[in-house]
C-alpha cells in the first residue's frame, strides 16, 4: 500500500469496516455504531475508492472480506493494539 495511501485512511473507516464484517451486514453495523446503513455503505465505497480494491464481498450469509480486506483488518487490529 503506498504511503499517500496510508495517509488518507482514517481510523474511523477502519473501525467501520471492522464493524461490518464482524457483524456480517451493513444495517446491523449501523445499528451498532448509531449510524445510517446509508453512511455505513458509503463509508466502506470511500474506503475501498481510497484503496483501489474491493474490501468486501456481499454473499447470501452477509458481508464477507475479501482477500485484502482481510489483509487491511490485520493491518489495522495491529495499528489499534499500538495505539492503546
């Protein structure tokens, strides 16, 4: 991932999509953090335009990540471990 990259995430679209897969669906993400499942779905387009992947994948069983989505989540898991 290339430094400007980095620069532009933003800890709370990496808590939103921790939130969306750890739920399995964008309405009960929202729900869980007091936000629209309008804002939660254009939170994760940003996320993943910022990017320039796709982060999750939509299946019958709900949201899943995708292969770097799933990279990104380690990412970030070690990224808030450091900051507590």
């Amino acid at each position: 991932m290339g430094e400007q990259v980095v620069r532009r995430l933003k800890l709370n679209e990496l808590r939103l999509l921790r939130a969306v897969v750890d739920f399995g669906a964008m309405a009960k993400a929202a729900a869980h953090l007091n936000i629209t499942q309008p804002a939660v779905s254009k939170g994760i387009a940003a996320l993943e335009k910022t990017v320039g992947v796709p982060l999750v994948d939509r299946t019958p069983q709900g949201i899943v990540p995708t292969t770097y989505g799933e990279v990104l989540l380690n990412g970030a898991a070690a990224l808030f471990d450091e900051l507590k």
